[in-house]
C-alpha cells in the first residue's frame, strides 16, 4: 500500500513537471495555448492521467492532443527521471472541458433568473382567490343561531 499523501505529492510534482516540459521542451507548431489543470496517479504510481485545457476552437483543441499523443515519450522520460521511481508511470493527456460546462451551468443560472423575474412580475399584480382572508370567519349572528346553545338551555330549565 502506498500513502495516499505520497500519492498527491507525486500527482503534484507530475503536474508540475508536465507543465514545465510543455512549456519548455515540446516545440510543435500543432501546440496551441495549453494549461495543465491537473494530474492524478495511482496508488501503485505505475499510470498517470494529466488533464490540460486548450484556448481556442476545435482545430486548436485537436492539434494540442496529437502534439501531446506525439510528445508523450519525451514527457514520460522526463517525468520518470526527475521523480526517481523504480518505473516511469504511463501518461494519459485528458482534455478538461470544465470551462465548457462552466458555461452551460452559468446558462442555466441566467435562465433561472429570467424565470424567476418572470414569476414575480406576474405575482405583482396578483390578488388572493379568496379574498386577503380565506377563512371562513363566524359573525355575532351565527353564534345566537347554534343548535346546540338552545338545547342547552331548554335542559337547564327542566
């Protein structure tokens, strides 16, 4: 069993090395605007995944990967000899889509909002169906004209 604290450590310094070999090392022209947003390793610090972000359209997202894909070699070595591991761990280069859903969920939260001012426009002018008290309130009339008061009375007097 390794230690998990290790295990980030090392995802850590895989994260920091990626980052430094990208922006160093790999001199393609197909490499596009590109940050290394994360990296996680296994327990057995045999397989590590990286996760990047690409500024800019598909075309730039797809030749940032086959960069990446062709660059992975180089990488991996580097990777493998500054963190003094018996076996260089495998990299994996995942594309992060978090500003995309980002984006989406910032759309919900304005449709959302639209809504809800929609609601309260239409609630403005609103009256109660029932009128402001919608219970049925007893007058002075129907207290003198229950039933059971009368009885009552009549088995007193007898």
């Amino acid at each position: 069993m390794t230690d998990p604290a290790k295990v980030r450590r090392h995802a850590e310094r895989v994260r920091e090395l990626v980052a430094s070999v990208v922006r160093t090392q790999i001199k393609d022209p197909r490499l596009g605007m590109i940050t290394i947003t994360d990296a996680r390793i296994t327990a057995d610090l045999r397989d590590a995944t990286v996760f990047y972000t690409v500024l800019g359209d598909a075309a730039a997202q797809a030749g940032t990967a086959a960069a990446l894909d062709s660059a992975k070699g180089l990488v991996r070595s580097t990777v493998g000899k500054a963190l003094g591991l018996r076996h260089s761990p495998t990299l994996t280069f995942i594309h992060d889509d978090v500003q995309d859903h980002a984006k989406h969920i910032d759309d919900l939260l304005a449709q959302a909002r639209t809504a809800d001012a929609e609601v309260q426009r239409m609630a403005a002018g609103a009256e109660y169906a029932g009128g402001s008290n919608p219970y049925k309130e007893e007058s002075e009339d129907d207290e003198a004209d229950e039933p059971g008061d009368a009885t009552d009375e009549s088995r007193d007097r007898s």
